[in-house]
C-alpha cells in the first residue's frame, strides 16, 4: 500500500502544470528579482536609469523592424540587418546620455 501510494504522488508531482508553471517562473525571473532587490531597490536613481534605457531600447528595436520591413532587400541580406541595427542602437544609446 505505501508503494501504491508513493507511486500516485510521484505522478501528481510530474504532471502539476501549476508546480511547474511556478518552478519555471522562479527559475525564469530569480536573476532579474536578485538584480532589482539587492541593486536597484536600495538606489532609486539607478531603478529610474534602467527603466529609461528600457524604454529607449525597445524604441530602438522597433525602429529597425520598421527598416526592415520597409525596405525589402535588406530582408535578404543579413550583414546590412545586423549593422543597421547595431547602428540605430548606438544612436539610441547616445541620445539617452
């Protein structure tokens, strides 16, 4: 009866997708929860700085999937892609300081 048991909780602990929808999420999330609470929390200026560059990075991201959709040989070559993105990222980058 113990083996049966044993058994049916071994089953239930593979197959809980909530168990391992919050086992992911802790793992997913433990990097950027230690960043925040022990860095930024106790340094607000530095919580505003991250969210500022957050913001700006996302703007530039969109800015090159706009230039590569817009302009259609690029969507074949990837070097120009890759340095047209890191081109508008820079700028993004210096225009925030």
């Amino acid at each position: 009866r113990n083996k049966s048991n044993q058994h049916k909780m071994e089953v239930m602990q593979e197959n809980n997708p909530l168990l391992l929808s919050v086992g992911n999420l802790f793992l997913s999330l433990s990097a950027t929860l230690v960043w925040g609470g022990y860095i930024l929390a106790p340094r607000p200026h530095l919580f505003i700085i991250s969210t500022i560059s957050a913001c700006f990075y996302c703007v530039a991201q969109m800015l090159s999937a706009a230039f590569w959709f817009a302009i259609p040989p690029l969507k074949q070559t990837y070097p120009w892609v890759l340095f047209l993105t890191v081109t508008i990222q820079e700028v993004f980058r210096l225009l925030m300081y």
